[in-house]
C-alpha cells in the first residue's frame, strides 16, 4: 500500500472512531432524556413506540394498523364489536 494510502486509511479509522464516541455521548443522552421523562411520570417504553411512529410514512402506519387490527381480531384479543367501532371512526 503507498504511503498516501495508509494515510488516507488512518484519517478514516480515525473518524469513525471519533463518531462512535460521539454516537455513544449522544446514547447516554438519550438515555438520560428517557429518564427524566420516567421520573415525570411518562412511560419510555411508549415514547419509543411514539418516536418509532413518527418516523414512519402515514401508509406503512396504516398498513401496520391495519395488520395488527387483523390479526388481534384472529387471535380473539380485540371483540368483533370493539373491532367494527374503530372502523365506523
């Protein structure tokens, strides 16, 4: 390998080490957002699922939705009637 070409492959191994240390800062800051939102009293767990939510294009959503509607209702854990409702909204 020349001597510009290690060079060049230092600079990189260089960078990525620096952004894992700063992917990891901004981890336990996240982290540490979380929380404070628990001692707030709000769930983590559902700000997860919120920010995952948000991310998503409205059809995926609603494809997911409507998926997870379908198979609760096959799996008896959403009743027909309680099923039926949430469409008519």
């Amino acid at each position: 390998m020349h001597s510009s070409d290690v060079s060049k492959l230092k600079q990189y191994i260089e960078k990525i080490e620096n952004l894992e240390v700063e992917r990891t800062e901004i981890q336990e800051h996240i982290s540490d957002v979380y929380k404070q939102a628990k001692s707030d009293g709000f769930d983590p767990k559902i700000m997860k699922k919120i920010i995952k939510i948000k991310k998503m294009k409205t059809e995926d959503r609603e494809t997911e939705d409507m998926l997870l509607d379908t198979y609760m209702l096959a799996l008896g854990l959403i009743p027909p009637d309680e099923q039926e409702l949430g469409e008519s909204s």
